[in-house]
C-alpha cells in the first residue's frame, strides 16, 4: 500500500503535532498534579482548629498587604486550607482579589483551567505556595 505525496505530508504534520504538544501536555497536567499534592498536603497539616487560626494568620501576614484580610478570612472558611492558600495565591499573581477567582473555583473550575483563563503560568502560583511552606507556614 502506498502513501500518496498529500497523506504522506499530512501524516507528517499530525506526527509533529503529537510529537511538540504531547510534552507540553504532560507539563500541565505534572504541573496540576504538583499543585493538588501541595494543597493536599497543605489541607492535611491544618485539621485542628487551632492550627486552622495559626494558618489563618500566617496567610494574612504574608499575603494581607496585596490580599484584603477579610478576603482570606472568608476564603480560609469557605474552602480548604490548601484551596485557600491556591486562591490566595493566584490573586496575589494576577494581581486581582475580586470575586472573580472566587466565584470560578466554587463553581467547580479547577485551578489549571482559572491559571489559563486569567493567563497565568500555573508554575508561578506553584512557586508562591512553595515559598509560603518554606516560611514554616
């Protein structure tokens, strides 16, 4: 059987599209896994109340200046210690801490579809929420 010249070069094409897109794929979706571990992670450390209060406040000392504290305040409560530091987190990113972010995560959006709605780079919300575990936090 034999490739006509056009189905030769579209199969070419379709194989240098899997070949580069794959990779980046396979980032985002290293990248998701990466950040549900540190939230999970996050979430698993703060079960007690006090360690929730402790949490709370720590996120408010480093994040309060560019994060209403009533806005993390609410979000510590509505979410889960990991979600709230991701959300905490993107806002101080896309440099925004209106209701927007918010509103997309309660509605079920995940963190790597709200990263590309708001055109952030995923890795850049990963990097902050490594710094704040790296503070004791």
């Amino acid at each position: 059987m034999r490739l006509s010249r056009q189905n030769l070069v579209k199969a070419l094409a379709i194989g240098m599209l899997l070949m580069f897109f794959l990779p980046v794929i396979a980032i985002a979706n290293s990248e998701m896994d990466e950040l549900n571990k540190l939230m999970k992670d996050v979430t698993e450390k703060r079960s007690t109340p006090d360690q929730l209060r402790d949490f709370e406040e720590k996120l408010i000392d480093n994040y309060g200046h560019a994060v209403p504290p009533d806005t993390i305040k609410r979000l510590v409560k509505e979410f889960t210690p990991g979600e709230a530091l991701a959300i905490v987190a993107c806002m101080r990113v896309v440099e925004k801490t209106n209701d927007e972010i918010i509103n997309m995560r309660k509605s079920g959006m995940e963190c790597d579809k709200i990263s590309e709605k708001l055109n952030v780079n995923l890795e850049n919300i990963i990097k902050r929420i490594k710094a704040f575990r790296r503070m004791g936090c």
